[in-house]
C-alpha cells in the first residue's frame, strides 16, 4: 500500500497529536477510525521512530497487524515518546522540533530454506528487514539496519546476537520471516 503525499501527512499528524495528547494527559490519542480515509482502517502494523535534534529520542512499534493503520500509529508514537525504556519520556519543550518517522511494514513472509547458506542466499539488502525466530529467542532488524551491517552474513549475525544467540549458532528449528516498509517522515 502507497499512501498518497497528503495521507502520509495526515498519519504524520495522527503521530504528533497522540505524542502531544500524551504530554497533557498522559495517553494516546483515541480516534474514531471512521473519520479518516478508508485505508487507515485497514490492519497494518508500523513502528514509529522520534528524533530530537538529529539524535534517537524513542521508537516502539509491532511486527504484526493488531489493529487499524491509524490507531497502530496513534499508540507507537506513543510509546515511543513515552514507553521506550532506552529514553526519557519526551516533554513539552521537545515537542515542536521532534522529528516523526512511521514505517509502514509489510505482512511478514515466511522464508523456505534448508541451511543458513541458502537463507543467505535469499536475503535482499537494503530491502529486507527479517524476523528470527527460535524457540523462546526472537529477534527483528529493520531494513535501515543494512547501513550498519551491509552484507547478509553481517546482517543475519547480527539478528542472532539480538536474539541472544551465538554468530555461529545454527538449527533446523530457526525461522525466519522478511518483510519490507513503507517509510513516511
């Protein structure tokens, strides 16, 4: 889903007031999902990323749709401003010049392979962000993290050691899903 330049803005907007709504009273925005455009009730998951002055300032999101584009937004960019246990809630003196990114993410797509060599081989930099999954351990990487880590072997390494797992681990239980985004700022 492309959104048009105008219904980014909105959701852009949606972000701002819910962090706004936040400072004064200490919740998320509520909306009535019936007063915006069609697609924005339709079930996506988004991460929602702040700076302030050029440094991070929170980011929270959800890997899978749990409810409607617009109130998904609404409660990330809350708990980025306010939730992300990394930061400081954000104040009333930030809030003008925060900066809001929302990623849009694709449904998550299971990867069919038979050894870490063929997964390798299957990733697409700077396209894919991927989804590990083993047992109790679990890991995501956003799609902007191939800046840091730019090849698949660099970046699937480092999806373990987020997950808690050794660079070198490998089992026949290990999944993993891709997806891509939609970035709006």
């Amino acid at each position: 889903m492309l959104l048009t330049k105008p219904k980014q803005n909105l959701l852009l907007t949606l972000a701002w007031q819910s962090i706004a709504n936040g400072i004064k009273n200490g919740k998320p925005l509520k909306i009535d999902v019936t007063r915006y455009p069609a697609d924005f009730a339709e079930l996506r998951a988004t991460f929602v990323i702040l700076e302030y002055k050029h440094s991070p300032r929170g980011s929270f999101g959800s890997l899978r749709p749990i409810r409607s584009l617009a109130e998904d937004v609404c409660e990330n960019a809350f708990a980025a401003a306010f939730c992300d246990r990394h930061f400081p809630s954000v104040t009333d003196m930030e809030l003008e010049e925060l900066q809001i990114q929302i990623d849009l993410l694709s449904p998550l797509q299971n990867m069919a392979f038979s050894s870490e060599v063929e997964l390798i081989g299957q990733l697409r930099p700077n396209i894919d962000g991927l989804v590990l999954e083993d047992e109790a351990r679990h890991a995501c990487l956003m799609p902007a993290h191939w800046k840091t880590f730019n090849n698949p072997m660099l970046f699937l390494q480092q999806l373990k050691k987020k997950a808690g797992l050794p660079v070198t681990y490998w089992s026949k239980n290990v999944k993993v899903s891709r997806f891509t985004i939609e970035n709006i700022s």
